[in-house]
C-alpha cells in the first residue's frame, strides 16, 4: 500500500487538505479508505492531485465517500463515458463563444463578460434531501480564470456579525430549482446578460418542484455552528416573505459575498489530474467565471446523504416530486 502525502490546503485557511498518492492500487484499500473518511469530516474539503483523468477513477473515488446519487433533474446533462450502471456523473460543458450578440449564460462584473460564472451555492439546495458530497474534476478549462471557490460555513459562523448572526438562529431559508441568474433576487452582485439554454430547458421541471426549506444555521454532531445560506437559487425567509424579512434576507446574502473574499476562501487553480470533494452541508461554493473565448468542461458526482433538516414546502417527499418529473 502506498503511503498518502497529506498536507495543508494553505497555511492560513482553516479548512482543507490536500492528498498525493491515491490510485489505482490503494483506492480499495480498507485502511485507505477509512483514513481519507477522517480526513474529509475533519477538512470539509480534500484536493487530490495526480489522479488518472477519468470517470472511472472519479466513480470509484466518490465511493469511497458513499454511494453515488443521480442528479433528480432529467435535463442535466450525464457523462456517457462511464455508461448507466453508474449514474450521477453530470457534464457541464461550456463552448467558446466568440459572438458579442449570444449573451447566453453571461453576466458582466466590473465592465468584463464572463461565462460559467456561479453565484455563492450549495448543492441540492431545491431538494428536501441534501446530499452528502460533490466530487469534481475539469476535463477542460480555461487558461485564465474558471476557478472554482469554496467557502467554509463553520468559520463564516464565527466571522458573521453577531446582530445578523443572532436573528438567522432558528429561521429557515426557502429555495428553488429555477437557476436563471436573470431571477436571481439575493445578494446579486453582478448583471445578468441571458440565461444558459439548460436554465430555461429546466423550466418544465421548475414548475414540479415545491419550494425546500433549509436551516440558515446548524448544528454538526461534532458540537460546530455552521451557517450555510446560498444566495443563489434562495427565495427569502420562510414565514418572513414580506418587505421587512426580503431587507433583511438581501443584507445576509450581501454579507455572505463580502466574506466569502480573500483569505478567507480557497480558489482552485485547475489541472487535469486534480478532483475535489468538498463537505456539501458544510461548505457553500462558487465559480468565477472566465472568459466566453474559452471552453470549460467539469464534471461532478454527488454522493448521497442527508443531514435530515430539509423539508419540502407542501410536505412532499422527493419520491413522489420525481415520479411526475419527465
């Protein structure tokens, strides 16, 4: 068995780890695995660099972390690569566009146009399950920007300003399925030129999904807070959707992206040997977006879970949501 190289995702962030070492060889190994289970409860997120570039190899990683969830919109694009017996491997896939009329998915920060841009978010946030994990991996990327960031929610707890802090306890925050960043409501802090064409292929799927409902802070078994708010996809307070509640909703998420800066957030540099896995109920993520020239292509897993906080609006299950999803 090969031993891992484990060191620090960077010296002053307090979260993170990176891992050398795993492959083919080890990635079954009984003691490996439990060994990077340790490391990701107490990271939230590990970089592995030096890894096969493959589906495959992305497969059997992710379940090392658990059994792999498909992805429960039926218009999210799947990898082929890895065929049906392994479902869940969605492709993004963003092509160069060089047409200064196509504004399909752009926004426009500081004066600049950016494709593949995503707002602060955590996965699943539309779903009443929240799904343990992501693993993700670039097939392609841009030759500058694309970064992926990621934002830890037990240390946002303790940077968060008390007063605003204070009143989020016990408060639920209500999510949607729509991803239009032109319907973007929270925390918007960029402007949306059009809508990626999946956005409104979603729609129909939109309309099936009740809204999902999420603590704005919990409690992890290990005794942390974590504040976990992703403006993007949010719809406001429950029980405080009223002009009062949407001020104050609109002064969280503002303060989430003033926080979510400098060092106190980790962007990833991409090379093609590296996937991520990062704690979903824990950590919030986002992508800067790059220029439209350039083409970009992630592909992620999700590995199943759920905290147990998450409730549908019209007390729904996802099962019966799913079977009128076609």
């Amino acid at each position: 068995m090969s031993e891992l190289k484990i060191s620090k995702l960077k010296e002053d962030l307090p979260f993170g780890a990176r891992v050398d070492g795993v492959g083919w060889n080890n990635i079954n190994d009984t003691a490996v695995r439990a060994q990077l289970n340790g490391l990701f409860e107490e990271h939230g997120l590990l970089v592995f660099e030096n890894m096969e570039p493959s589906s495959k190899m992305q497969v059997a990683l992710s379940e090392v972390f658990g059994s792999l969830k498909d992805h429960p919109t039926k218009s999210t694009p799947r990898d082929g690569d890895v065929g049906d017996a392994h479902p869940g491997v969605i492709d993004m896939h963003s092509l160069p566009n060089e047409d200064p009329n196509n504004v399909d998915g752009l926004v426009e920060i500081d004066g600049k146009r950016l494709a593949r841009f995503s707002p602060w978010h955590f996965d699943h946030c539309y779903n009443d399950e929240l799904n343990r994990a992501g693993v993700l991996r670039a097939a392609i990327n841009a030759p500058e920007g694309g970064r992926t960031g990621f934002a830890d929610g037990i240390d946002l707890y303790k940077r968060f300003p008390a007063a605003l802090r204070d009143k989020l306890e016990k408060l639920n925050i209500i999510y949607t399925l729509d991803i239009r960043l032109t319907k973007m409501r929270f925390g918007v802090n960029f402007k949306a030129l059009g809508d990626v064409p999946q956005a409104r292929a979603m729609l129909h799927e939109v309309a099936m999904f009740p809204r999902a409902m999420h603590p704005a802070i919990w409690t992890r078994a290990s005794g942390e807070k974590v504040l976990h708010i992703g403006p993007w996809m949010s719809e406001g307070i429950e029980h405080h959707e009223d002009p009062a509640g949407e001020a104050f909703f609109e002064e969280v998420c503002q303060t989430i992206n003033e926080l979510c800066t400098g060092n106190a957030v980790y962007w990833h540099d991409w090379r093609p040997t590296d996937m991520l896995i990062w704690d979903n109920w824990r950590l919030l993520h986002a992508v800067e977006g790059c220029d439209p020239k350039y083409e970009r292509r992630t592909l992620r897993t999700t590995i199943k879970g759920d905290y147990g906080l998450g409730y549908f609006e019209d007390g729904k299950k996802i099962g019966e949501v799913m079977r009128n999803v076609v």
